[in-house]
C-alpha cells in the first residue's frame, strides 16, 4: 500500500484568466477520513475533477494509489467510489436498474452491496428516478458510490438534502468504513459534519490550500458567539478574567461575548447565578475564514481563530 491514498504536487488548474485552483499540494492517508472544507467557488469540486481525470491540470500532478491520475485513470477509477455535489441520474431508470448499470461499467458481480447500503439509508429502488425527491435521488447517488466496497471514496457535499435521520446513518456508515480500513475524502462546505465525521481537514479558500488541520485542533480553537441573559443584573467583573472569553459586554441582564476552545469555563461561572437563556450563534462560512486567515489567503492563521458554521453549496458535477 502506498504511504499516501491521494498525494498531489503543485496542482494548478487555470480557466484562462479565471482562477481554479494554485499549487495545491495535499495528502490523504490510508484508512483515514479526510475533510475538504470551503465556502462557495473555493476550489473543492475542480480539485476533485483534477483528481478523476475529468479535467486536467494545466500544471503540477495528483497521483492516487501511487498511480498518475492521467496517465493510470482507468486503473484509478477502478477503485474509487464517487458522489458528485449535484448529482445528474438516467430518469427514466428505476434504481435497481441504474445500479445494474453502474454494476456492469464497474465490472461488478452483482448489486448485492448496493442493496444493502440502500436498506441502511432507506433509499426505495423499485421507483423511477424521475419520481424521486432531492433528498431520494441523493441517497441513491449515496448507494451508487459505495455498493462496490470501493479503497476510497470520495463525496463532494454528501449529506445535502437528507434528513436527519438518514444523516445520522450515513454519519454511522463513515464510522463503519473506517474501522475497515477504507479511505473517504469529503468535500463540504458544512463545518460541523467535517468536525463530526474526518480525522483530519483540509482548508482551501480561493483556489489555494490554506492548511491542513486535525479536527482535534479545529475543536480545540473553535470560535463561539454567546449571549446569555440572567435573572438578575451582572458585572463585567465576574466574567472578564474567565479564560477565552473575548469582546465580552455586558448590558443589565444580558451578557455576550465571543468563546474560544470550550464554552466550560464561561458556563461554570455563570451557573453561579441565575441563568434565564442561552443562545449560541454560528457565524457564516465567510466569517470563519476571514477570522481564521483574515482578508488574505496567506500566512498562517492567528492562534484564537476557528469559529463553526455552514453555508450554501457549491457547484455542479455529474455521475459517471
């Protein structure tokens, strides 16, 4: 097995004037989950595309498997299992038939794996594409990628349009497959299930990769906004020294201020009194970045700096 799942070297892809993506230099290990986070036209799906040979580089390459991504591409495709960010089906197709098909391009014996991966999500394959909802078709899309048992995996914003409790089976079926060894590369733009489901996080913003980071590390300096209202009026005394608190103000009754790391400290101190609410706000995808890296994108971040958030989608890719 290669030291690296997916190893890219300088991967730069230009649209004429228009940016793609610049020297992005990534890795993702064996048996790992790894996160690829970014708001809207950051980068994530043109990287992915670089990496399935759906396009090519103008410069640098992407080896998967220790494989060319251009060179090897149908040696790669082999392997991996792939959701696009907005999935485009044969309508006419029911599902049973569409993984038939996937199965036969595939070089696959059966569906076997498909139907079980569809009973977890309680995805219908007996109906016509045409006939399914968003939330449905994604689950398909779902089942398509992974009824092979695929090395690796790779899911460019999985979990759009499902409900919850579906999510919450998809989110057990990625726990599953890493305790089986199975490489998973995770495209989103949504910051808690990147927290929730990858060992490690990628940050790309405006074509570059910012940073790599342990989720660990993301947790451990994440940025929240609190406000808390009490029963009683309080003082800025009480809760200025409580470490992590920032721009705290302190209005009669009613207390905010910005928490990095853990909220355990500013909790504790105000279960002392007598607390009517409290009310935690998600910044929006942009201000992570913008706190995170400020308005450049080079550099290193400050070290009190991650918020958590999630934002709108980001392009349009197809199934193959």
């Amino acid at each position: 097995m290669p030291d690296a799942i997916i190893h890219t070297e300088r991967l730069t892809k230009r649209y004429g004037h228009a940016r793609g993506i610049t020297d992005v230099d990534l890795e993702v290990r064996p048996g790992e989950v790894f996160g690829f986070l970014g708001p809207n036209g950051a980068g994530k799906t043109t990287t992915i595309r670089l990496l399935l040979d759906f396009i090519r580089p103008t410069s640098g390459r992407a080896l998967l498997f220790g494989l060319d991504s251009r060179r090897d591409s149908r040696a790669v495709r082999r392997r991996i299992g792939y959701l696009p960010g907005e999935l485009t089906l044969y309508d006419s197709l029911s599902g049973v038939e569409l993984l038939t098909f996937f199965a036969h391009l595939r070089g696959l014996p059966s569906i076997d794996g498909g139907r079980r991966v569809a009973k977890r999500l309680d995805c219908d394959l007996t109906r016509e594409i045409k006939a399914l909802s968003h939330g449905n078709r994604q689950k398909l899309g779902l089942v398509q990628a992974l009824m092979g048992d695929p090395e690796l995996t790779i899911f460019d914003e999985p979990t759009l349009g499902l409900d919850p409790l579906v999510q919450a089976e998809f989110f057990k079926l990625v726990d599953e497959l890493r305790a089986a060894g199975r490489t998973l590369f995770i495209s989103s733009h949504n910051l808690p299930e990147i927290q929730r489901l990858c060992d490690r996080v990628g940050i790309i913003r405006e074509g570059r990769l910012l940073a790599v980071e342990s989720v660990s590390d993301l947790k451990r300096r994440a940025v929240r906004r609190l406000e808390l209202r009490f029963a009683e009026p309080v003082t800025t005394e009480r809760f200025a020294s409580v470490p992590g608190v920032r721009e705290l103000a302190i209005d009669g009754l009613h207390l905010s201020c910005v928490v990095t790391g853990s909220v355990d400290p500013i909790l504790r101190a105000a279960l002392e009194l007598r607390v009517e609410d409290v009310i935690s706000h998600e910044p929006s995808l942009e201000e992570i970045f913008l706190a995170f890296y400020g308005n450049g994108v080079s550099g290193g971040p400050p070290p009190d700096a991650v918020p958590t958030a999630g934002a709108p989608a980001e392009e349009v890719s197809h199934a193959a």
